[in-house]
C-alpha cells in the first residue's frame, strides 16, 4: 500500500507541478467585462439623474434660509427710524399725512 504521488500535489516538499499558463490576451471574458461596465455606466448615470434634482433642492432650501429669510437687524432698525420720521419725529414735527392732506387741499 503505497501512497501514490500526482503531480498536482502542491503543499508536498519536493512535490512538482505543471505551472499554470498565464494567457493575457484570455484572462478577462470581455462578454462579462462589458456587461460590468455598461450596468455600472447605466447605474451611475440613474444616480446622478435621482440625486442632482435632490441636491439643488436641498441648496436652494438652504439659500433660503440662511440668506432670505435671515433676519436683517440693519433693515429693521433703518425702517423703524424711517418710520418715526414719518409719524413725527423730524425737525418741523409734521406727521406725513399731515403734509399730504395739506398738499392735496390746494
């Protein structure tokens, strides 16, 4: 009973074997290489397609917020001043409806 000993034997000291040919020109199946590129060609472009209208949503989202709708202390304070003026608060104390109702008489 002795063991017999192929030639496929790879993890023996002193076992051979037939090296594996390497054939660049076989190693990639184009048929699989192609499907790959162009699923993940139509899967990157369905992306971009989903989520650009997401992104300019959520930027004009935030445009709003932090720019439109801030609140403008400068603005507040200029128009209440402005407001006052109008109501009374200048040099000749004159309130503008006043000097509107004074304007249209004549």
């Amino acid at each position: 009973m002795s063991h017999a000993h192929s030639d496929d034997h790879y993890g023996e000291p002193g076992a051979t074997h037939v090296p594996v040919v390497s054939d660049p020109e076989h190693d990639i199946d184009a048929k699989s290489a192609t499907i790959w590129v162009v699923a993940g060609s139509v899967v990157l472009f369905l992306s971009l397609w989903v989520m650009v209208p997401i992104f300019l949503r959520v930027q004009d989202e935030e445009h709003m917020k932090k720019i439109n709708n801030w609140p403008n202390e400068e603005y507040e304070n200029v128009k209440e001043a402005e407001q006052q003026f109008l109501e009374g608060a200048n040099p000749q104390k004159r309130r503008i409806e006043d000097v509107l109702q004074k304007m249209t008489v004549k």
